[in-house]
C-alpha cells in the first residue's frame, strides 16, 4: 500500500504537558458571581448556549440577555461570538452553568462609563424614545437620559423628531448606585464651536483694519460684530481721542464702524476705533484674512491657548 499521501497522526509520543493548559480550564473551579467569557455554540428562541472550555457548558435564558428594550435574541446573538457573562447557577437541572450577560455587561458597562466620564470622551448613541422632557437612549446598554435643554444649541420643540436619529454626546452626570446616566449632545456642539471660533480667531492678525457692527453698548465700552461670527470689544478709552462719559454719546447699537484689531488674548478680540489711521487698507470680510506672524511682535495666539481659554 502506497504511504505517500499519508499524514502522522500518531499522538502517542504527546505528554500530558501538551494539554496542560485546556485541563486546567476544565477543572477551574466556578463560583457564582465570577465574569467569565466563552464563545456562542447554539443560539434557540428561549436561551443561548456557550462553550466555556469547561466541563459543562454554559446556558443564558433570554431574560438574562439583555435589559435594552430593542435586543433581538436572533439578531443580536451570533454563533461564533464571544462573549463575557456573570455566574449565577452552578446547575440548571441538567449539568449546564447558569449564566446571564446582562449582570456581567452591566458590570463593564458601568466600568467603561465612569472611564468616559473622567476623561469626557465622546460617544455615539442611538434615540429610542422621546419622554416628558427629554430623550431616552442606552450606552453600552445602559439606559440614559438626555434632557431637552442639554440636544442642541438651539432651541428643540418637536422631540419626537429625534428619535432613530444618531448623535454623538458626552456624559455629564454617571451615578452607578443611583442607576442615573444623563447625556448631553449640546456640550459637543459647545465644543465644536468653540474649536471652530478659536481656529478664526487664529486666523487674525493685531492690526488689521475691518468693519462692524455696534451690536451692544455697555458702560465700559461696546461690542462690535466684525463678522464670520467674530465680535470684539472697543473699550470706552478707544472709541475716540477726547475722554467720554458713556459710547452712546458716540455710538449708537446698529451703527456702522471702522475698528482695528489691538489685541487678542485668551480667546478676546480687542478693538479700537481712535487707532485706525487716515487712508489705512480696509478689510472688509476678516473671513479672507490670513494668520501671519509679525517680525515686529509676537506671534497674536496659538490655537491651542484659544481653545483652552475660549468661550461662546
């Protein structure tokens, strides 16, 4: 008989030293309250079965799955997956361990939010439903809360709207003991925005000559808008040459003028009036301008100054 295509598989000269490693995880001892993780060998209507490298395997009934409303057993549950379950029964009856995902899941999950909350992570969730005041979601299958206030910057009337829709927030309050998780998607846009006018505010320059809009008058001086969303302050002592009691006796809210940049410091523009020059280059759009280093002073700001200090 012709021996060519026959493989060796004599396993005579293996120790048991070769097997060490799978007898000691089938003769591990299993004490309920354990996390441990096995791999999904049989998925059924009512439970799912998991291989645990042990000498029994494990059983999760469908109402130790999951607590998140839309978890679908046929759906969610794969054959092949591995997952991490918390020991709840050394015996269900029929020599199999008693296990539930939704104990253990609970367990990391709030694990992973408090890491997310001190450290503000930004996370994406799903809305599920729209409730008296608010959004419910889950996180890591955690159910959450996201109050109409904290949605967006601006005003939300229809919260039915958001339901289905996708959003990405931060955590602002986790209380495991209190089971209390409220998100907020309005703290990102805050952010978002802050980067957004630190990055414009980087592209400006001390110097340069622009138009506004008074668009708030105070007794230290007035607001001017200078456009792309930017707006500066003209100090009383910088509106004009003679000394002034108030900028109305000046300037009114929604007068037109001519300001120059003369300062710009944690996220502030500063502006003067009496300093701009006869005949100098009006910049009529700062959107157009460019960030220049002047070899005569230093650099306006960096960026990472203007977002640490910035605020709308």
């Amino acid at each position: 008989m012709s021996t060519e295509n026959i493989t060796n598989t004599d396993d005579s000269n293996l120790s048991m030293d070769d097997f060490k490693e799978e007898i000691d995880r089938s003769f591990k001892k299993i004490s309920e309250g354990d996390i441990i993780k096995g791999t999904v060998i049989g998925v059924s209507d009512t439970e799912v079965s998991v291989d645990l490298g042990y000498y029994a395997e494990g059983i999760i009934g469908l109402e130790e799955l999951s607590n998140d409303p839309n978890f679908s057993i046929k759906d969610d549950i794969i054959v092949g997956d591995e997952i991490s379950a918390m020991v709840i029964g050394n015996d269900d009856g029929h020599g199999n361990i008693l296990l539930s995902k939704k104990r253990a899941d609970d367990i990391i999950a709030w694990d992973k939010i408090m890491e997310d909350y001190e450290a503000k992570t930004k996370v994406k969730v799903k809305i599920g439903q729209a409730v008296n005041g608010g959004l419910i979601t889950y996180l890591y299958g955690i159910r959450a809360f996201i109050p109409a206030s904290q949605l967006s910057l601006s005003y939300v009337k229809d919260l039915e709207s958001w339901v289905g829709k996708e959003l990405d927030a931060i955590i602002i309050t986790a209380s495991k003991e209190n089971r209390k998780l409220v998100l907020s998607a309005k703290e990102v846009e805050i952010d978002k925005a802050n980067k957004e006018k630190a990055l414009k505010i980087s592209n400006l320059t001390r110097g340069l000559v622009t138009t506004g809009l008074v668009e708030k008058i105070v007794p230290y001086g007035a607001f001017v808008n200078i456009g792309d969303g930017l707006s500066g302050l003209v100090h009383i002592s910088q509106i004009c040459e003679k000394r002034i009691k108030s900028p109305n006796e000046v300037i009114k809210e929604g007068d037109n003028v001519t300001v120059k940049i003369i300062d710009i410091k944690d996220g502030k523009i500063s502006l003067s009036m009496k300093e701009v020059k006869a005949k100098e280059e009006v910049i009529e759009d700062v959107e157009d301008t460019q960030f220049v280093y002047q070899a005569d002073e230093e650099a306006t700001t960096s960026l990472a100054s203007l977002l640490k200090n910035i605020k709308l």
